[in-house]
C-alpha cells in the first residue's frame, strides 16, 4: 500500500502538543479503517528543530489520508505521497534527528 506524509507545523518547544495530535491521528485512522477506508497511521515524528510533526500513513489513496487528517483534527500544511522504496534510497546523511510519537 502506498505511504504518504503529512506534515503539521508546531513550536520547537510543543511537543505535548504534537504528541496528543499524533494520539488523535492514530484515533482517526483507526476508526476510518474500522468503516472500511484503508488508511493507517504508521507511525508520527516530531522534529523540533524544523518545527514539524511528520505524520506517516500508509493508504489507498490522498485522499484517505485528507480524511484522517480532518477526522483527526490535524492541521496539515502538506499532504504528499512519498515516494516507492524502489525510486529513492536515502543515505545515512538525509535522515533528520526527529523525535518518534506514540
């Protein structure tokens, strides 16, 4: 299933903020799925340095993950599909010091 990232712009210093959006996303998606939408949260990271929490979901479709975002009352500045494992292999030196969520 394809994955998507959404993105939510918080202070460097909310993380209790981010950590409860990730709850409530995780919430959303799971009652979407529970009514038949195929959207799961993966799994949320919280990167205080660049003020974002990146949420990552595996769905059928954009606009699964649009509904989650909404159900879950996020306030995604950015929703994008990224890309299949095949098209990119990031190096060690792309990956960002993130904070995982619940």
């Amino acid at each position: 299933m394809p994955e998507y990232f959404a993105e939510q712009y918080f202070s460097r210093t909310d993380a209790a903020g981010a950590r409860s959006a990730a709850v409530a996303a995780r919430h959303a998606a799971e009652q979407l799925a529970r009514e038949g939408t195929e959207v799961k949260l993966v799994r949320s990271v919280f990167v205080p340095e660049d003020e974002t929490c990146i949420f990552i979901y595996e769905a059928d479709s954009l606009d699964s993950v649009r509904v989650a975002a909404e159900r879950g009352a996020l306030a995604c500045e950015h929703i994008a599909r990224a890309p299949a494992e095949s098209d990119h292999k990031p190096g060690p030196d792309e990956y960002s010091r993130g904070v995982p969520l619940p």
